[in-house]
C-alpha cells in the first residue's frame, strides 16, 4: 500500500532554514508582507526574497498562489516557495495554498515556515493530500516523496490539532489506494480482505459470503456477480464509539470491482476505467478506517456490496427477473445497470439488521451524472431535507463539490416493468434521477436517506481540488465532518 507522505511539527530553527535540502516554503501577505521566518530568509537570500515582491510580481495574485526562487542564494534548500496568503486566511485559502505547495514535494521533502499562520494544520493537510502517488505497479524505483515539517510558534499544541485531520488523510489514502487498484488485484477477496484487517483498529468485521447472502434472498445482489469467478461477498464495519443503544447511521457504498456491463457489455474504449467503479464501498471504507483511527465518538456501521459485473455463459441475462432480499422483483432490462442491483439488497439488510437513525449510500451509479455535473459536483438526492442539508453543509466546509438533484412520482414511474415489480433501467433520460427512485423502493418508510451519485467526482482525469489526477477520495473528508458535527457536537 501506499506509505501516506508524514508530517511533523517542530519549533522555528534558523540553521534549520538554511540548511534545510528540499523545498522551502515562506508566506506573504497579498500586501507584501513578510512574517519574521520570512525577514530571516530574506536576510539569508541577501534580499533576494523582497525584491522578488518588491516587482510586481504579487499584483492580479489570489490567497494561495506561488511564486518560485530556484536553488536560493545562502540556501541548501532547491527551491524557495512563496506563497501568497492573508494572515487571516480561511480554511479553504488555507488548504490551497498547502496543495500548491503539496503538488512540488519531492524526495527531500519540504520545509513549512508556519510561524504566523492561523491555519498551518489546514496547510499541511493540503499538502499532504496534493502530495499522494499511487506507484506500487511501477517497478522502477519508486521515489517516496518526502516529509512534510511545519516550523510553527507552539508545535505541540500544533501536533495536537493536527492528528485529527492526519487520521482523515489516512481514511483519504485509503480510499484512494483501494480505487487506483486494478481488478486483478483488487478481486472482491482482496478488498474483503483489506477491510478485515481493520480488525485491529477496533471494527468489528462481519463478511458475507454468496451462501450466506442466498439464505438471505438476496438475489438482486447475487445477479450481478454470477458471471465472475471472484465471489461476491457483503462486508460490515461497526465502529462503536457513542453510546451503547444508539442507533447508528448506515453507510452503504457500491463495490463493483469491475464492471464490464456485462451481457449489455459495454464499448472497449475508456472501459479500463471500470476499475474504480467500487469507489462507492472504497468511500465507506476509507471514512471508517478515519473513524476507528481518530476513536470517533458515534456510532456509525458501514456495509459494502462486492461484486465484479462479469461476462460469461452464466451471467445474468438481459429481461431476467430476480427477486431482491425486500421481495419485489426485478426486470434486468440492462445488465450495465448493476450498481443499483447491489444496492437494493445492501440497504434493505442494512436496514432490516441495524435499524440506523438514518443511511448514506455512495455509487459511481450513472453516467448521466457525469453529463449533468461533470467533474465538479456529486449529485446528492434525498427523501430528508436535514439530513440532506446537513451532507450538503459538511461537503461545502471540505470544499468538496455536491449539487442536490430532484426525487419524484413521475421518475419513479419510469421505472414501472410490464412484467415485475420493477425494471433495473429506465432509459437515457434523467439517468441519475431514474436510478435514485429504483434505490428509493429499497428505503423504509420515514428512514432519512441521502443518495450521493459519485460517477463524476471518485476518478478524474486531471488534477482536483486535493488530489493529483486519478481517484480522489472524494467524500472521505465530508461524512467524516457528517459524523463529527451531527453526531458527536
Ligand atoms: N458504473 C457505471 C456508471 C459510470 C459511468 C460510472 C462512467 C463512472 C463513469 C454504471 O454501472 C452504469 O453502467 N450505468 C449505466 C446505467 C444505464 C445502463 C441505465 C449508465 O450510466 O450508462
Ligand atoms: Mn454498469
Ligand atoms: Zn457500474
């Protein structure tokens, strides 16, 4: 796996800035501002650092920006990274000016000259997130990207703060390791067991197996894997840390390990990128590794549906119908359309088994959202106004992207089946609605529920937010702040 990039929090040490050996980073206000580390540099570099704001360099400069010195005169350092950032910059400037910075790290790591900064835990954290690399399939020599240390006036109270958010990047790392990961190595055994071993962190671990889930009468589930030789399996991960008795919230997340469409198989271009589609479960598991990391105090139980959407003589057919563990029956007019066949067994049992106080499901479902929002935005669509609003408030404070999208009558109707219950595809128009109204006959009455359509955002082609290109954790850092502001405030 992945080793996370470190950071460490030390007192300001003078010689330490000169001699530091990879990147160093001072902050200036947009009025040109130097803090005391940034004078010492400037004395060091024999005012190299002022002239450079001194030009007009700093003009049309947003909260966050970076100006570069190469190899600094009176400096070991390679680089002198200046960054643009008001001393009272809000947690989002914060976390952009540490991505910018996060995007350069290299092997010898990067020295933060924090001292006067409101937010350098915000800082680091963007660092850090900006500065992941998948490279465990690359046999060449992977270059480990360096550590982060933060220079800061009281690093212990600093280092306090800064576990927290540290634990949420490991949940982030997680998830992203578990998306990047092919479907040969990420078969659904595999992903059951990266999930079991967060034994030790203090889960409980519970995994379904096919005959486990058979007894269970989930067969909207089983259709989907029967043309796979990796078994499907249904993994459950309780953390326990509020009060015992307290219903818990449900996190369900769609684990498609690959999704080839199946016998409605889908075009060979771009198809290779159906490895993240178990970003869904990758989402859960992530939030629950930060969880159990940072003793969370609430109870919360994730649940994921692994499966692979395979093709072969003994695949699910197009116009089968099979009958989900709730007892409605399902037309497959679309193999291609599985998540949600997954998903309709996983929320009822987790439902029928926890009786949450409320479930959260995430799912690379539609394509349609990509057309609706693009890269930007999840879609979020909801039978529960508060919960909703409060998924979309945690999502805005992580700065990652959510549009709430409509439920309705007239969608559910299109998903009306002329010869059971229900059809599994209602056609192109309003995809991602279309697909939320199927999932929505697998909700109990009065139970909040919120459907977060994460096609868009888990994998993207180009660099996001906090994350170099390719899968970004998104939604780690909002369910978690979910948790933390709604159920231990
Ligand atoms: N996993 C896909 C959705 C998807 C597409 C995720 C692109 C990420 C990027 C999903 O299983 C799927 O194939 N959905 C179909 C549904 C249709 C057949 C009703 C789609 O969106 O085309
Ligand atoms: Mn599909
Ligand atoms: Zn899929």
């Amino acid at each position: 796996m992945t080793t996370p990039v470190s950071a460490a929090f030390t007192e300001t040490d003078l010689d330490a800035i000169a001699g530091a050996e990879g990147r160093v980073a001072v902050f200036v206000t947009p009025e040109g501002k130097l803090d005391p580390a940034g004078r010492r540099v400037n004395r060091l570099t024999k005012g190299a650092l002022a002239r450079l704001i001194e030009a007009d360099t700093l003009d049309g400069k947003s909260p966050g920006d970076v100006l570069t010195l190469d190899w600094p005169a009176g400096m070991t350092a390679r680089a002198l990274d200046i960054v643009v950032l008001p001393r009272s910059a809000t947690v989002d400037e914060s976390r952009r000016a540490g991505v910018a910075l996060g995007r350069k790290i290299g092997e010898a790591g990067l020295l933060i000259l924090g001292g006067s900064l409101k937010r350098p835990v915000e800082v680091v954290l963007g660092a850090v997130l900006r500065a992941y690399e998948f490279s465990v399939h690359k046999t060449a020599e992977a270059k480990a990207k360096g550590a982060v240390t933060a220079m800061v006036a009281k690093p212990d109270e600093v280092e306090a703060d800064a576990a927290p958010a540290l634990m949420v990047a490991e949940g982030v790392f997680f998830t992203r390791d578990l998306v990047s990961e092919p479907a040969n190595h990420l078969t659904t055994t595999e992903f059951a067991s990266r999930i079991e071993a967060m034994k030790d962190l203090g889960l409980k671990i519970t995994i379904l197996e096919e005959s486990d889930m058979e007894k269970l009468g989930m067969g909207a589930l089983l259709s989907v894997g029967l043309g796979s030789a990796t078994p499907s399996k249904l993994a459950v991960m309780e953390w326990q840390g509020g009060k015992a008795g307290d219903a818990p919230l449900a996190l369900v997340g769609k684990g498609v390990i690959f999704d080839t469409g199946g016998i409605s198989i889908k075009p060979a271009q771009g198809m290779e990128d159906m490895t993240m589609d178990m970003a869904g479960a990758g989402v859960v598991a992530g939030v629950m590794r930060t969880l159990a990391r940072r003793q969370a105090k609430a109870n919360v139980v994730g649940l994921v549906g692994l499966v692979e959407n395979m093709v072969s003589d003994r695949a699910t057919r197009p116009g089968d119908v099979v009958t989900s563990m709730k007892g409605d029956t399902i037309e497959v007019i679309n193999t291609d359309a599985e998540g949600r066949m997954v998903l309709a067994d996983v929320l009822w049992y987790a439902q029928e088994t926890y009786k949450p106080r409320g479930v959260i499901d995430l799912a690379t479902l539609t394509g349609a959202a990509i057309v609706a929002l693009g890269h930007e935005n999840a879609a979020a669509l909801s039978t529960d106004d508060t919960l909703c609003d409060a998924v979309l408030k945690a999502a805005n404070a992580e700065g990652e992207g959510l549009w709430r999208m409509p439920l309705g009558k007239a969608y559910a109707d299109m998903m009306k089946s002329d010869i059971a219950d229900v059809k599994n595809s209602g056609g192109r128009p309003a995809g991602t609605i279309t697909a939320a109204e199927f999932l929505h006959r697998f909700i109990q009455d009065d139970m909040p529920w919120v459907h977060l359509d994460i096609a868009g955002v888990a994998s993207v082609k180009s660099e996001t937010t906090y994350a170099p290109k390719g899968a970004s954790g998104w939604g780690v850092m909002t369910l978690n702040r979910l948790v933390a502001d709604m159920l231990e405030g």
